[in-house]
C-alpha cells in the first residue's frame, strides 16, 4: 500500500508537472497543487482509458492509469479548471 502511494505521488507530480507546461497560464502554482493535479488526471486517464478501451473492466471504472493517460488526464483536468474558474470569474 505505501508503494502505491508513493508512486501515485510520484507519477503525479510528474503528470501534473508536464501538463502544467502544455497548458499556459493555468493558474496553478505550488508544489502540492501540481501533485494534486497529477493525481486526479491519473484517475481522469484511467476513468478514459475504461470508457475508450474497456481494460480492466474488474478493477472498475475509478482506476489510476500510466503516464500517457496521467498527462492526458491532468491536460483535461487543468483545461476543465480553468474554464470552471474563469467562467466564476467573471459572474
């Protein structure tokens, strides 16, 4: 178990690393919003990768992914927040 959170750290912050350089001005900054981010774009690439290829059907649709599908995710997330922030924004 302290494995597998330690490598869900590290390849989150990894993901969230790489996507926060192909999304400018993301608006997040901070070591641990950068692993929270790759953290839940693993969730976001696995839940993807279920619903695309449906691998894995007995873990379930919640399952965390490599990471391709991590980057992936974590683009998705990122372009999902700041749209969702600057919709806020602005009303």
């Amino acid at each position: 178990m302290l494995t597998f959170i330690i490598t869900l750290i590290v390849v989150g912050a990894i993901a969230g690393f790489l996507a926060r350089l192909i999304v400018p001005n993301d608006g997040v900054s901070g070591v641990l919003p950068t692993i929270v981010l790759g953290i839940i774009g693993s969730f976001v690439g696995g839940f993807l990768g279920f619903l695309l290829f449906g691998r894995d059907a007995a873990e379930g649709a919640l399952q965390t992914s490599g990471i391709l599908g991590s980057i992936i995710g974590s683009v998705i997330a990122l372009l999902v927040y700041k749209a969702t922030r600057r919709s806020s924004v602005r009303a």
